[in-house]
C-alpha cells in the first residue's frame, strides 16, 4: 500500500484516502475545437507510462478535498515527493535515487 502525503493537510496517509487522477502537468489543447477524433483520443487516453518517476495527479478525497501532484517511482511504487497544485513542473534529476 502506498503512503501518500497531502501537501495542504502535512498528514501521510493510505492511499486509500486518495483518488489517483492520472498524469500531472498534462498540456490541454488551446482550441479544443479545432481537434479531430483521433486528436481527442490521444489527449483523452495515450499517457506516457515510464519505468522510474513519474508525475501524478491525486485528491485528498477523504481529507481537504483537493488536488496536488506528487513524484512517484514506478519501479518501486514509492511517493517520494507531493506539491501543491499549479507548482511547477519539478526537476525529476534531485530526485533520482538510482533504484529504478
């Protein structure tokens, strides 16, 4: 089980008092209109899915309520760093603990 801290209540918790809500820092298309079915799927459903860190967007759904990313392994499912929603992107390099 992973154990998640929230960055607005400071509590590390179960994962099970989150909602995992896909990739982080997911660019949104500038005119929406504009995209095709194929374009759609694309930005609806192909994420990239890396072995090592990676960014994720979650909810505290059991807690505050709201959204934050975090820095998470995929190799050993580790959350190793949770921000503030609307940070920016952070540099995955200071985090790179070799293991993946």
């Amino acid at each position: 089980m992973l154990l998640i801290r929230c960055p607005y209540c400071n509590d590390e918790l179960p994962e099970l008092e989150y909602s995992y809500a896909g990739e982080a820092h997911v660019d949104r298309p500038p005119d929406p209109a504009s995209l095709d079915d194929e374009a759609w799927r694309d930005f609806l459903f192909v994420r990239r899915n890396p072995r090592g860190l990676h960014l994720e967007r979650w909810r505290h759904a059991f807690g505050c309520g709201r959204f934050f990313n975090a820095v998470r392994d995929t190799a050993t499912d580790e959350v190793i760093h949770t921000y503030h929603a609307g940070e920016p992107r952070p540099d995955l390099e200071k985090f790179d603990r070799g293991a993946s």
